[in-house]
C-alpha cells in the first residue's frame, strides 16, 4: 500500500527532470517507504515524458498550461495518504523527506521547507533568496518547489485553486492553515535559479510590483505572468 505519493507537475523539463526524479528516489529508498512518483506532463514538446518512463515514475498527460489544474491532475492520480509537491527542477534531500512526512505522522496537515537556488545568482538574487526563506516562515506559507499535506487535508479544501495562474502554493497554504497545523521546515531543497539568471532584476521586480498593486488579480491572467508561462529563456549556465 503507497504511503507517500510524489507529484511533480512539467512542462518541457527534460533537461532538469531526471535529477529531479533521481533526488526522490534515493530519499525514498533511504526511508524505506511505500511511495510512487507520478509525474505530470503538461503538453510537453520535448522528452519529459520520456525521461520521466525512463526513471521509473507513472506518467500523467494533461493539457492544462495553467499550474494549479495540472497539480490537481497529479493528485487526482495518487493513492498515497501524505501528498509531496515538488517542482521539476528541484532536488529533494532525505532529511526534507523525512522531516515532511514526521510532520504529517505527527499531526500536521501539511507544510514545506526551506529552500536554496542552485548555481551563480546575481546580487538582486541573492539578496532575494536572504529575504525570501524567513518571510516564508514567517507568515507560514510553503514555497511552490516544496509542498506537502495529508490527502485528507487536500481534499477538504479543495486542492489548488484553479482560478490562479501563480501564487497557488500560497492560497494552499493559508487554506491548509484553516485545516489544521501548517508548519515550515528548517530543512532545505535545492531548486533551480534559472530564471534569477535568465530574467533581469527590473523584470522580475516589474512582476512583483504588479503583484503587489492588483493582489490575486493579477494571477489569474496568463498573460500578465510571462515569466512562467512565456517561452522559456535559455539558463546562462545550463552548459557550464
């Protein structure tokens, strides 16, 4: 009987994918836990479906290209009692892993963890991942590399909120809090700094003013949110 059920939602994520799914499995073999992984491939044009077979996880096709609905499709397929969202360009540790599902053994409905970026990050990077972590904490919101909760939890709110092209991690996470014990781990994932390297910092802090003026309306246009949803620029230090 599957415990814990990984969901990873991708969308052309061949390049980052495979060590993504190896991350899981050497954290899962670690604990010795009944899990699956369950990967779900959004209308991909490269070979993340490939890629994913190829590791060993079960392969769910949608075509959504809207986050929070391609989440949801994930866990409408898993049969694990304890959900673990990951991003498909970050790597779980076995103490994150484990720390996660103590927590839900222990009585929460859910949570996430610290969170680092990988490779060389401007100085508006770096300064944004010094600031980021501890306001996560603060007002207790997972980030969307890093989410878990119990199915039942997930179920009583009714999982991401399909209305919204971003920021569903957050609006799952103060709706968890209402269920129940959220908490934020100390232990840390590495995900990708990709898009701290690719986009400038007056990009980024042009999408973050925007976001702070209009509030959720500004998430639920795909259109206002090209970092996520337009073509993809290539990571500066994808071949280095």
């Amino acid at each position: 009987m599957v415990a814990i059920s990984f969901i990873i939602p991708a969308y052309n994520e061949e390049r980052l994918l495979g060590r993504t799914l190896e991350a899981i499995a050497g954290a899962a073999h670690a604990m010795s836990e009944a899990t699956e992984v369950i990967v779900v491939d959004d209308a991909s044009t490269d070979r993340t479906a490939a890629v994913a077979e190829a590791h060993a996880a079960r392969v769910v096709s949608v075509n959504c290209r809207q986050i929070a609905a391609t989440r949801n499709a994930g866990a409408a397929e898993a049969s694990g009692d304890m959900l673990v969202f990951v991003d498909a360009d970050t790597l779980v540790t076995e103490a994150a892993v484990r720390a996660a599902i103590a927590a839900m053994r222990g009585g929460a409905v859910g949570g996430g963890c610290a969170f680092r970026f990988d490779g060389h990050l401007p100085l508006w990077g770096r300064i944004m991942e010094m600031v980021a972590v501890p306001i996560y904490r603060l007002v207790g919101l997972a980030s969307s590399c890093f989410l878990f909760c119990t199915r039942d939890a997930f179920r009583a709110v009714g999982g991401f909120d399909e209305t919204l092209f971003g920021a569903e991690e957050a609006a799952l996470s103060r709706a968890l809090h209402r269920q129940g014990r959220f908490v934020v781990l100390r232990e840390t994932v590495t995900t990708s700094g990709r898009k701290l390297r690719a986009y400038s910092g007056r990009e980024v802090l042009r999408v973050l003013l925007r976001l702070a003026v209009s509030g959720s309306n500004a998430v639920r246009r795909r259109e206002t949110l090209d970092i996520w949803y337009g073509e993809r620029r290539p990571d500066p230090e994808a071949d280095t």
